[in-house]
C-alpha cells in the first residue's frame, strides 16, 4: 500500500471454508486501516457484516444490493457487479449500491465470464451520473488507458498486481503510472 495509490482491497476467497475469511478479515483490517484503505469482502455481506470489513461486493447470483445496504447500513461500501448492462446498473444505483463494476473488459483466467463490455459503457456511465464505476476483467498496466479514459474512475485488478513478474508493489507503482500518464492525455479527437 506504500508503493502507490490503492482505493479499496477486495478480500476474494472463492470455495474456502468461512472460518478461512474470517481469519483473513481479521489479519488484514488493522493493516488496510492503517492506510486508510478499505476493506470489502467479496460476495458475502453477512461475513462482511460480522467480521466488521468496511463492505462488500456482490455479484448478480449473491445477495440483492438492497439486502446487502439494509445488512450492513448506510456506512457500509456495497458494490454490485453489472457485467455489461446498463440498466443492472441503474437498479444497482437505484437500490443503494456505492458504486457499479463493469467487466469482462478484456481476457481473463480469474474467473469464467460471458460478458465483454466496451469501454463505452464506461463513458455512457460516467456521463449519466456521479456514482462511481469500476472497471474489472483482465486489466495491466499495459491495457488499462483506454478504460481510465473512457471513465473509469476505479480499476479491479488481481493478476495484474499479485502475477507480475516485478512483485505486487511494483504492479502498483506501473499502474499509478500509467493511470496518470492516460488521466493526463488529451481526449480523442471527436468523429466529423
């Protein structure tokens, strides 16, 4: 967290026993909180809830958002993932959520997925309302400028950070780098 700017840490512990998070809640929110820096528990607002993280993520199969908002309460960060669908978004706005993911963007071994939005989604998003969007799905350093461009105003990264050769800090570091260089570039010029 030292190597760069980090928004949130999502805890994403797939086909583990729910003693495994709680464990993992418990080891790393001292550490996010003394980054400030925080913690959401993947899928699961009711460990999220009792283990105290700062919130959750839910995908379109996991708790309702209004369920997971009325869980966890107002104070709570509750993200939804949207896929590659607009008005998933709109309800997920609708029913509380904190912000909205968008993604596949791009080829990913994380998880199977069958969506593959383009970046206009985030660019639609971005120009309809303040609610923050994330995009998610196969994202480097190398790929990432044209979904900051487009509006992204987070990135989800996993491999991208924890399978880089150069080790996780210096992920950061390229992906600060390069959210600046595209943040800082001229837009495209508009289509005559």
């Amino acid at each position: 967290m030292e190597a760069g700017d980090i928004a949130c840490l999502q805890l994403r512990l797939k086909d583990v026993a729910d003693d495994a998070i709680r464990a993992a809640v418990k080891t790393l929110l001292p550490v996010c909180h003394a980054h400030d820096v925080p913690l959401l528990v993947n899928d699961r607002p009711d460990l999220a809830k009792e283990t105290g993280a700062d919130g959750v993520h839910v995908g379109q199969q996991d708790m309702a958002c209004a369920k997971a908002r009325d869980l966890l309460g107002d104070d709570a960060i509750v993200g939804v993932t949207c896929h590659d669908s607009r008005h998933l978004a709109m309800l997920a706005a609708e029913a509380g959520a904190d912000y909205v993911a968008f993604g596949a963007f791009y080829p990913t071994t994380t998880k199977e997925t069958k969506y593959s939005p383009r970046p206009e989604i985030l660019e639609w998003w971005s120009e309809s309302t303040t609610l923050p969007c994330v995009a998610i799905g196969g994202i480097t350093p190398e790929n990432c400028a044209p979904l900051v461009t487009a509006g992204a105003d987070f990135l989800a990264v996993l491999r991208g950070v924890w399978d880089d050769p150069a080790g996780p800090a210096e992920a950061v570091r390229a992906f600060n780098r390069a959210i600046r260089k595209a943040a800082d570039a001229p837009p495209p010029p508009e289509a005559a």
